[in-house]
C-alpha cells in the first residue's frame, strides 16, 4: 500500500478529457436531474388530472423576489468562479456575498411559506400547494446542502488556495455546478406554477 | 484442467475476461506461465491507491473497495437468508392455512399469529418484506454491491475504486436502510404490509412500518446513487491506459450498464415515495382520489391524485430494477464460461451492445405492468411493442452464451454448474415473460401466480444460481483456496431442483387463475381447487431448498478467509 494519490483525480485523463470529480459530479447532476423530473411529471399528471387548478392561491410576490435573488445569486457565484483563479480576496468577497444571497433565499422561502400556511393553504387542502410544498421542499434541502458546502469552501478554503490551488478550484467548481442546476430547477419551478 | 496453450494462443493482448480466474483451474506448473503472461498484457500501473485516505477509525471504517465488497456480500446473503425465512413462513401458510407454524410459531405476539396461525395482515407484510428484502437488500447489493465492487478495479487493471469514501458511504447507508426494514418488525403494528410494490391506497393506509419502508426506500436511493456514480467513473477513468471499451470484460460492461441504470432510475421512486410519506404524514392527497371510503368513513385530505401517478414511478424503476438483478448476474456468467471454456466470449460485441440496448429500453417498458389500469389502445401498442423488443437483446445474449460452450471442454466445477443452471432458467424466466408482455395475455394473467412464477424464474433459479457460482468461481481470490467441490455440488444440485419444485407449479396455478395474494391460497375459490394441492409439494421443495443451504454456508465457513493465507491467484504488478 503507497499513499499515492488516485489518478486522474485532479488533472485530467487524456482519452477521456476528464476528471474523476468533475464526471462524478455530472453523473449527481443526472441523478438529481432524475429526481426532479419525477417531481415534475407528478405536477403534470396532477394538474391534467384536476379540473380546479388554482395557482392564483399561491403567493406571488415573495416568489418573484426569490428569482430575482437567485438570478443575482448566481451571477455573484460565477463572477466569484472566474475570480478564484486571479484574486483570493476578490474571490472570498463574492464568495461571502453568493452565500448571503442564497441564505437569503431560503429566508423568503420561510417567509413565504409562513404566510401561505397561515392563510390555511396546507399541502393536505389541495394538490396544488401539496405539490408546491414537495417541489419547493426538496428544492430548499438541496439548497441548504450546497449553502452547506459553499460555507466550508469558504472557512477552509484559504488554507487550501495556498496548498494546492488547482485542488481549491475543483471544489470551487464542484460548488458552482450544483448551484447553477438548482437555479435552472428553481425557473422551471416559476414556469410549472406561475406561467 | 485448463489447457494452457490453447489459453495463451487465444488471448489477445490487454486483459480478457476471466483473466485471474483461469489460474484456479491450471496445472501448477502452468500457473507460472499464465501469470507471466497477465504481468505482460498487463503491464504495471504507475499508481498504486488501495487505501487512499482512510477514515478516523481504522479497519472499521476502511475504504478499502475489497473489504467493502466482502461486508457488502456477507451482510446481502444475511439478508438473502432473512428474505428467505419469511418466505418459509408464508409457504407453511400456504400449504397448510391455519394450522400453527410448529416450533417457532408460540414466539409470534398474537397480533401477528394468535396461537402460532399467522393473521392475514402478517401474512401480507411477509409477503411485502420478502419481496423488499431479497430485491433491495440481497440480490442487488450482492451483484453490484459484492461482486461489482470486488472485481470491477481488479479486471479493468486499477488499484481502488475512484471515490474509496463513497465506497464506505454506499455500504454504511445501505446498511442503515436494511436495518431500518428490520425494525419495521418490532413497531407497532409491523412492518409494511402493502406488497413490495406500496401500492396506493392501500400503502397509504398502512401501519407505521410503511413509514419506515419509504425512508429505508430514500437510504437505498441514496445508496444506489453513490454506489452507481463510482462504479461509473472507476470504469471510465481507471481503467488501464490502453484498454480499450472493446477490451474490457463483459463482466465490467455489466456493471456499468448496472451502475447507469440505478443512477437514471433509482430517483424517480424517491420522489414517489416523498410523495407517498406526506401522504401519510401530511395528509395530501397525491396518490388518492376524492371520494374514497375507508371503514365506512371518508378518507382524510383534499383527493384529487391518481394511485396510477404511484404505479407509474414505481414501475419506472421497478422494470430496470429487473436489468438491475440480472445484469451483473450474465457478467458472472460470461466470466465462468470464459474461464471455464478458456474462451473468448462468442459474439463479444453483439453481447455488449445488446446489453446498452437492453439498459437503454428498460426505461421505455415500465407501462406493461399496467396493462390493466385502463390506458388507451395506443399507450398499450407503444408498451405491448417496447416489451417484445426487449426480449431480442435477451435471445442475443442468451445465444451467444450458449454457443461460446460450443466444441469447448467443459471442466464441471461447481461454478460451471451454476452458470449452466442458470442458461435455462433465464431461459424459462424470460419465455414464460412474453405472454404478460401482452396485453390480451396479461389481462387473464394479471395478478396470478403465473407472474410470480416468471419473475422468481428470472431472479432465484436465474440471478441467484449465477450469484452463488460467481461465489464458487471467485471464493480462491477472497480466501486464497477453493471452496470444496462435492459440498458446492450438494448446494447446486438441491438449489436447483428445490426452486424448480417451488417455481414451476406455479405457472399450473395461474393459468387456472389463482391470485398470486390469497392468504388461504385460494381455499375458497372454486377455480383454485384444481390446483392448490400443489401448496404442500412446493413447501416441502422450499424446505429442499433450505437444506441445500446448509452445506454452502458450511463450506464458506470452513474455507473462510484467514489471516496467514496469501491469496493465490492474485497478481502483484508492481512496478
């Protein structure tokens, strides 16, 4: 047994161009690609299903907040992408500020979910919210893991940065893709509900 | 005896199915030489990573791809061996209802089996827990959990596993998941009773172990996730440089057509079974219409949800799950045949794109399970067409298998019998499989022991046989020494004629129409009288089959791993 690192971990494989993080990364994608995807067609089979469908019920204005916020969250994530390789303080600045945005996201989340369950808009009183609480649900435990992850790049990640840059970026890539998927998630949530 | 020339002459270069395990049936002098022979195709790797980054904890928490294999291969023929005994219990049911179960009966509360005579709810959560036990926590983490983890670095020439701590991870969830199934036992009302399948309404009417079902269903997604998303980038990047797709054994191409499957297919029954928990815990309505009745009383929630929306996911896993099953099982196949016959593979590229195509169009055939739901004609020509397609890839690999034995010398080892068990109860699963392919023969064979009888055929003669050969064939590599040859036939041979003596009577049985479900198996049917004396025969080859295991798990037990021994057949590259 050697210590030796595993290969292809951090540099690429010359036939396949890739590497081991960024492929298994992908493959996650896919994985919750698929699990949204089951989600969706449940909104679709549900909403062709019902003869009521009242998505005037649902709060509109807190919702609309949240794209705004996740539009700007993500813009400040790839920005601190494309600085982590020039500036580490510049980096950490948006990197702080991508994070906010998203703890943010999740607070109007709360806020708007406060409101419709005090209004009486449960999941068990209609489908729809019930499918709106689903979707919106497993979309905010999966933001609130990559929130997870984004804070530990950022405690550790100066430590890191010094040691093995190129390591520094892969998990900073690995911490972007994600965030961008569940923005793409997060639009398709607006069309399947408000459009 | 294999012969080494032949061997040599018909390898090419690169590595080749059953390249370790040739060595178990060589001459000694010969072993040399064909070892010899592996370190020249193969040449050595400039990296060696078995233990990559240990976990706090040592050998406990290893990372070690082999270690975890063993763990994944002991702890799934545990739960094999669980499944297994609560299939006894039904089977005793069956062929005698309401005479107490002897023995053990008296240790049953009598909530579950007043006087040792199980209830009809127990029986059912036998039933609901032995299909979930053997499929989620048996036979798919021992074939791609055990054998895939095990063989899968060795055969593509690579030292670990891509991610060692997802290895862990896989393992220790799917662990927690299994043991979550087991608790269902000991809560209040028992575990889950709704079927393997959870069908709503009824699951969402179940007890508490239904609850404890849909987690566990959540863990092994999980599970599967990580498990697939390694297998997957250990084959595409460690594989040797220079070997080839082409070159890679069909055992590896299993496992990663394995590994895509459980990926794609596996998440979908996650959102489903959110769906179904917030059904029960939450009161909506996903999975339930308006208006239902239950006890004289409405059923909570809004309604407005189609228990169809519940067949549907399901069953979008559910039928890759069977490629899940049988896959890794054919890879095994494939890698005695090869070794056995000292062979190529007949049709070695035919073989491996008829397995992309089987795994690409298990996706597309889920609906044929619904035959009977009510969908239109045109949804119905789409499936009814799908499943028939599906059935060529079979045939293909199915023949092609059959005519790699053609003018070979076939050493009988207890693995080879395994492997040609296997030929013709794949055979038998998948044939008896066209007619509920079909909507006009589904429609009469829909829910009867005739379906029972076909996929049992596919997964306990079929997957399973091959599973306990891979055990035979590459016990030499985790022990260092062979398993004992005249036991293993005692197992082959009682395994064998046990199942059929269980599985065959039961296609009698569902073409005279007996539902798959009757707690009395039927005993207050007219149409059921034709065949129930079959019950008792099947019993007692399930007993058969019970026996047979005796001398396997002793033989794994006298030949276990110890300490001192060097493992034979192991080829060190080192560079």
């Amino acid at each position: 047994m050697t210590n030796q690192p595993i290969p292809y971990a951090n540099e690429p494989r010359p036939d396949t161009g890739l590497r081991n993080n960024r492929l298994g990364l992908w493959l996650v994608l896919a994985s919750e690609i698929m699990l949204f995807a089951g989600l969706f067609s449940a909104l679709a089979f549900l909403r062709i299903g019902s003869t009521d469908w009242p998505t005037s019920a649902l709060e509109h204005g807190l919702p609309l907040i949240n794209s705004f916020v996740v539009a700007a969250s993500v813009l400040v994530i790839l920005f601190a992408g494309r600085a982590v390789t020039r500036h580490e303080g510049e980096f950490r600045l948006l990197w702080s500020l991508g994070l906010g945005l998203g703890l943010l996201v999740l607070f109007i989340r709360s806020a708007e979910w406060s409101i419709l369950l005090g209004i009486g808009r449960l999941p068990s009183t209609h489908n729809l919210f019930g499918i709106y609480f689903v979707l919106t649900g497993v979309h905010a435990v999966l933001l609130a893991g990559n929130l997870a992850v984004n804070g530990w790049i950022l405690v550790t990640g100066a430590s890191l940065a010094r040691q093995d840059p190129a390591r520094h970026r892969e998990r900073v890539y690995g911490a972007i893709v994600p965030w961008l998927a569940l923005v793409v998630v997060w639009f398709a949530i607006m069309i399947g509900f408000f459009v | 005896m294999v012969d080494i020339d032949a061997l040599l002459l018909n390898r090419s270069a690169g590595i080749t199915s059953g390249q370790l395990l040739v060595a178990t049936r060589l001459r000694p002098r010969d072993k040399l030489r064909w070892l010899s022979h592996l370190r020249e195709v193969a040449p050595p790797r400039n990296i060696r990573v078995p233990e990559a980054r240990p976990l706090p904890g040592s050998r406990f928490f290893t990372t070690d791809h082999q270690a975890i294999a063993l763990r994944f291969g002991l702890t799934s023929l545990a739960f094999l061996l669980v499944g297994f005994l609560l299939m006894l219990l039904m089977r005793w049911q069956l062929a005698w209802p309401g005479r107490p179960i002897p023995l053990i009966g008296g240790l049953f509360p009598d909530s579950l089996a007043p006087g040792g005579i199980l209830l009809p709810e127990f029986y059912n959560a036998l039933g609901a827990m032995h299909g979930s036990i053997m499929i989620f926590l048996g036979v798919v983490p021992l074939g791609a959990g055990a054998f895939g983890n095990f063989l899968v670095p060795r055969l593509i020439g690579a030292d670990t596993m891509a991610f060692p701590r997802l290895t862990a991870w896989s393992y220790w969830i799917f662990l927690a998941a299994g043991f979550g199934f087991l608790v269902g036992f000991v809560v209040p009302g028992g575990p889950a009773n709704s079927g393997w399948t959870s069908y709503p309404p009824l699951a969402t009417l179940g007890t508490l172990g239904q609850d404890i079902w849909l987690i566990g269903i959540l863990l092994l997604g999980l599970s599967s996730m990580l498990g697939a998303v390694n297998m997957i980038v250990t084959v595409v990047q460690l594989r040797r440089p220079g070997l080839g797709w082409m070159d890679l054994p069909f055992f590896v191409w299993a496992q990663l057509i394995t590994a895509l499957l459980l990926l794609l297919a596996f998440p979908p029954l996650q959102s489903a079974a959110v769906m179904q928990l917030m059904d029960r815990l939450a009161d909506t309505s996903f999975f339930s219409p308006a208006g239902l009745i239950v006890a004289a009383q409405p059923l909570g929630g809004a309604g407005g949800g189609s228990p169809l929306l519940w067949q549907h996911l399901f069953w979008f896993l559910a039928h890759p799950e069977v490629y899940v099953l049988l896959l890794p099982a054919l890879g095994i196949v494939s890698e005695i045949l090869a070794a056995g016959t000292g062979r190529r593979l007949y049709g070695y590229r035919s073989i491996v794109g008829s397995t992309l195509f089987l795994g690409v169009m298990s996706l597309v055939v889920w609906a044929h399970h619904m035959f009977l739901t009510g969908m239109g004609p045109v949804m119905s020509a789409f499936f009814q067409a799908t499943t028939l397609i599906i059935s060529i890839p079979s045939v293909v690999i199915l023949t092609c298998f059959f005519l790699t034995l053609k003018g070979g010398r076939l050493p009988m080892t207890t693995s080879m019998l395994f492997a040609l068990g296997f030929l013709p109860m794949f055979g038998i699963g998948g044939l008896t499989g066209l007619p509920l392919g079909l909507a006009v023969g589904d429609i009469h064979l829909h829910d009867t022991y005739y379906v029972i009888g076909h996929f049992h055929y596919i997964v306990a003669p079929g997957v399973l046989i091959a599973l306990f050969g891979g055990i035979y064939h590459w016990w030499p590599l985790v022990a260092g020494r062979p398993l004992n040859d005249r036991l293993g036939r005692i197992h082959f041979w009682g395994t064998l004629i046990g199942m059929n003596g269980i599985f065959l009577p039961m296609f009698a049985m569902g073409l005279a129409g007996v539902s798959r479900r009757l707690w009395d198996a039927g005993a207050g049917y007219e149409h059921a009288q034709s065949t129930i004396h079959f019950n008792s025969f099947m019993t007692y080859s399930a007993w058969l089959v019970a026996i047979a295991q005796v001398p396997f798990v002793w033989n794994l037990v006298m030949n276990r791993p110890r300490r001192s021994t060097a493992t034979p057949w192991r080829v060190e590259r080192t560079s």
